[in-house]
C-alpha cells in the first residue's frame, strides 16, 4: 500500500533578537538550542529563507555534524523544515557525521546550493556544553558578511516556519531515501553517504600516497600519533592515515566520536591538548597532531613535543609548497593570512614573489579571493590552515601538507622549522585570551582604548620596557576593502605596529558562546640567527606589559590574568 503524503505544516512564532552569526555560524550554550522555544526552527527558518524562492525549489543541500549532543535532533528538525521549504535533495553524512572540510568538499563536488553545518567547532560540547550551526554556500566556503546580516535580519522579524513534522529519516542507512510531500509535485530525497569516501578521494588528487606510506611504513617508519579528541575526525584519521597510509592503528587515538568530546574542550592547542602533549614528550614519536571538534583547524607537533606555531606552520608550508603535488598542477596564485596571524608567511611571499592578503579573522575572505583566481594557500593563527582545494581550513589536509614535506624534505619537524627561522628569521609570536568577559566593560575597554592609540599623539610615542625600546610607527582600527567586490569590513582589530616590526593587536573573538573574549597578540621579529631559539614568552615579555598597560585590562575586567595563553 502507498504511504499517504506527508503533510507540510505552518507553525507560528515569535523572534529572538540575539541570532545574529557570529565569525563561523550562530554559537550558544547547548540548552539555548534545547530549551528556548522553536529556537533552533526560527534560525534554521531565516537560513532556508535567505535562499532564494528560484534557487531554493529543488535544491541539492548538504548537511552534516561534528556528533555533538542536539546533533541528531537538530538533524531531524533541519531536515523536515528543508522538506516542507522546498529543498529538492539532502545530502547527509552516515549517522549525521561530516567534518566541516568534508561538508565544503562535498558541496562543491555535486554542486550543491550550500550546506549546513550543526557544530560548534572546538568549543565543549554536552547538555552544558555549546552548540552551534553553520551555513556554507554554494563554494563550499562560510556564508560571507551580507548573506549572515540578511539571515540575522530575517530572524528578527520572523512570525513563523515551515516544517513536515512526521517526516523521519534513517540516518544509519546508506543510500536513498524518498519521501512524498502533501501538495508537492516532486518527491523529496534524502542521500546518506559514507562520512569519508568523497573527502578521501579529494585528498588522493592532491598528496602522494605513495610518498607519505613510504614515510610511515617499512624499517625506518616515522611513528607518529594522531589525537581526534573524540571529534569528528575519528573515522578520517583511521580510515585515511591508518588504513590507506599504513599508520598502525596504535597511532590514532581518541578517534570515537562522543557527544561531549569525553568532557574535554576538543581544542587543538598547548592548554587542551595536553595528552599528546605528554606523549610527544616521551620522544617516541616524531610527529604529533591533533584536531578540534569539526576538524577543520590542527596543531602540529615534533618529536619531544616540539610545538609548532599555526603562523609558522603556514609559513614553513609556503616555503615548501612544491613537495605537494597539487600545486604542482595548479601553480601558486597567492598566500594570505588573518591579520592577527603573524607576518612570517609575508617573509615568505616576498621571497617567492607571490602576492600576500592579509584579511580579516574568519575563513569566508579567504573564499573570495580563493574564488577570484588570488590565493591558493592560507592560514590562521587560531589553528587552522588550508588551501583552495576547498573553502574551509582542514585539519588533515595540514597533517599531510606536513607529512608531504617531511618524506621529501628528510627532516624532522623540529629542523624543517628551525631551517625556516635561519633563513627567513623568526617571528616570536603569542595571544591571551581573556573569555567571558561582561560585554559591556569589553565593549568600554576596546572603546577607550582605540580613542588612546589612534590619537595623532600616539605615534612616535616610545615605551620603554627594560633594556627594550618600542617606537609607534602606526595605529589604526583594522578595516578591510575586499579586492575582489570591493565590500570593506570595519572594526577588525585595534593594531600597534612599531618601527621593528613589533605588533600589538586587540580583538574582541567573535566565535564565544557567553559573555565577551578580548585577545591580545603580540609579535616581534628576530633576523639574528644566533637569537632564533629562545622562550617566545620571554621575548615577548616587554611587548605584553606595554599591552596590559596601555589596556588597564587587569583593572578594568578583575581579572588576574588570561584564561589561555597560546
Ligand atoms: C572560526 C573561523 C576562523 C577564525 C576562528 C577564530 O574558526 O572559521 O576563521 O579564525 O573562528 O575566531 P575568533 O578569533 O573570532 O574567535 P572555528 O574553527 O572556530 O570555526
């Protein structure tokens, strides 16, 4: 017997006023999602709802999740509102897990309209936890500033959704599923597709995998270890680095995916990851990395813990970008890095005489000029690196960028990047993290602040730390004129840059789940290669009192001191 349509229904509702997205997607506690009436439908609604009608009838979408707590049941919502608002076609990871690369990879491969992401990338998960949800467009990348502001302007105002309540897919099962919809010419049709498959066979066309199996099998094997921090990226790492690259399966751990990321924060950095920290340090191992929860950024470490910094990390890519096959093909249109990250990949471009951009903080103007034939290579110092392969940083693809090198180059970590600093000198570089803050005493402190520094005064003023003299040479709040559509983003930061190069950037974070997180950068740069190996903390010391001085940031917020230092 035929199943009887699905009926379409209309639910009224009342707006919330705080869905407006923030670097990456719209970030909350877990239980704003759970438990604020039709929260979750509301912004999922305005999402559908910045698609245009004619684009939307009919549309392949995909979706996926990093398996955080509310994943399945913000699935099941998304997918009956995509039903009942017209998508034609949902593309969705096995048991509702993708990684955002995967999710960016599998847009552009079917053409897909867009994707939705349910993560909240490296912030804990768990009913006390966060969730968030992302939008990527047809590019594969983050939905850029105007479709967010549009999104965020629908759900101000918005009185109700579309949703097909008693629509229930299967989520374990392979293959296709079809469903017809009360008044709907078309049957709706649900795709569940192997999480790694398409992703894996990207990731084929730009490395060797003949290189790096050679480099991690046989009697001279690098042993490495590899931590998913029970993120998305499990099932990537058996699959891709112990199954198809040789890795023994001991290299891999933490690689089951769990709600609340085993009530760790799934953050790849010195502070979070400190079980590979450990183990890296027993000198067993001479590569180490680990992954956030969605797998997109990575942190990248030597034998004895050697840790590598994601501004260099970019750098030292750069630098070695013909032991990757892809660019090979491609050839190297550009580099560009956020403006926070460090200025070593700029030494780099120079050297290369490839053009370097430096952005504004979150991926989606990357994507531009990816799409514009401007970059082919690009980094961040919050940890996450990629190339125009796809539209998003990628956690693995970094770990083979660097397995790539190594095999060639025949080096360890630590020499590749102590033979980068004496050639191309080394940026010390680090940030403090001041996390929830009151947003009102961040909004006065950044307030003052900029009135102090961009007054015509401050420039020539030198501080004087120790034995250490700082000149002003420039100050400005960072604004951005995108070169390719030629839209400027404002407020970006509040920078200091000396006469040697020295920086001092204050930035409000916009991926915090509650209250305000200011963070402090401070870079300087070393030429001398007898003075390239030494603490980037002690080095930096005198540039961060002149920070925490000229900011009364101690005074002004209570605090002793950062929540993370990296
Ligand atoms: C997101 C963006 C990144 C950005 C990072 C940190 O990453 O995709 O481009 O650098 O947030 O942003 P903020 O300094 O504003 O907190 P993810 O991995 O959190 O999605």
């Amino acid at each position: 017997m035929e199943n009887a349509p699905i009926p379409v229904v209309t639910v009224q509702t009342v707006p919330y006023d705080d869905q407006r997205p923030g670097t990456s997607g719209l970030r909350k506690k877990t239980s704003v999602f759970e438990s604020k009436r039709n929260y979750l439908q509301n912004f999922t609604q305005s999402v559908l709802s910045s698609i245009d009608l004619r684009d939307r009838q009919g549309c392949t979408m995909v979706v996926g999740s990093d398996g955080r707590y509310f994943s399945r049941t913000a699935i099941e919502t998304i997918v009956q509102m995509a039903a009942a608002n017209g998508i034609g076609r949902l593309v969705i990871g096995q048991h509702g897990i993708l990684s955002t690369p995967a999710v960016s990879c599998i847009i552009r491969k079917i053409k897909a309209i867009g994707g939705i992401i349910l993560t909240a990338s490296h912030n804990p998960g768990g009913p006390a936890g966060d969730f968030g949800v992302k939008f990527n467009v047809a590019n594969g990348g983050p939905a850029s500033e105007s479709v967010t502001e549009k999104i965020y302007q629908i759900s101000k105002t918005i009185e109700e959704f579309a949703i097909c309540p008693d629509l229930r897919i299967n989520l374990s099962r392979l293959g296709r599923q079809e469903f017809d919809l009360e008044n709907k010419f078309k049957p709706f049709r649900v795709e569940i597709v192997d999480t790694v498959e398409v992703y894996l066979n990207m990731l084929r066309t730009i490395f060797d995998f003949t290189a790096i199996k050679g480099l991690l099998t046989g009697p001279n094997q690098l042993k490495i270890r590899i931590d998913a921090m029970h993120g998305v990226m499990g099932p990537y790492v058996r699959r891709i680095l112990c199954d198809e690259l040789g890795a023994p399966a001991n290299s891999a751990v933490n690689c089951v995916p769990l709600e609340d990321f085993g009530g760790q924060h799934p953050d790849p950095n010195l502070t979070y990851a400190t079980s590979l920290l450990e183990a890296m340090k027993g000198g067993e191992y001479g590569f180490g990395a680990a992954f956030d929860g969605d797998g997109d950024r990575n942190m990248i470490l030597g034998r004895n813990g050697f840790f590598v910094n994601p501004s260099d990390s970019v750098a030292v890519i750069a630098a070695n970008i013909c032991c990757i096959p892809y660019f090979q093909k491609t050839g190297i249109r550009g580099f560009a890095r956020s403006m926070p990250t460090s200025t070593a990949l700029d030494r780099v471009g120079k050297v290369m005489k490839i053009p370097v951009y430096e952005t504004p903080t979150g991926w989606k103007f990357f994507g531009n000029l990816m799409d514009a034939g401007k970059c082919s290579l690009c980094g961040e110092e919050s940890f996450g690196t990629g190339s125009d392969h796809i539209r998003e940083k990628d956690g693995l693809w970094a770990v083979l960028a660097w397995l790539s090198i190594i095999a060639a180059r025949k080096r360890s970590v630590e020499e590749i990047v102590k033979e980068h600093w004496a050639r191309f000198g080394r940026n010390y570089y680090c940030r403090f993290d001041y996390e929830d803050i009151d947003p009102r005493a961040a909004y006065y402190l950044m307030r003052d602040l900029e009135a102090v520094v961009t007054e015509r005064s401050f420039i020539n003023q030198q501080f004087a730390v120790g034995n250490h003299n700082y000149t002003v040479e420039k100050t400005e709040n960072f604004e951005y004129t995108d070169p390719v559509d030629g839209i400027v983003t404002r407020n970006q930061g509040l920078r200091l840059i000396f006469t040697d190069d020295s920086r001092i950037i204050f930035r409000l974070s916009g991926t915090g789940s509650m209250g305000s997180t200011i963070r402090i950068y401070a870079e300087s740069y070393e030429r001398d290669p007898s003075k390239i190996d030494r603490e980037p903390q002690v080095v930096l010391g005198p540039l961060i009192a002149i920070a925490l001085k000229l900011s009364q940031i101690h005074d002004r917020t209570g605090r002793r001191g950062p929540t993370v230092i990296t």
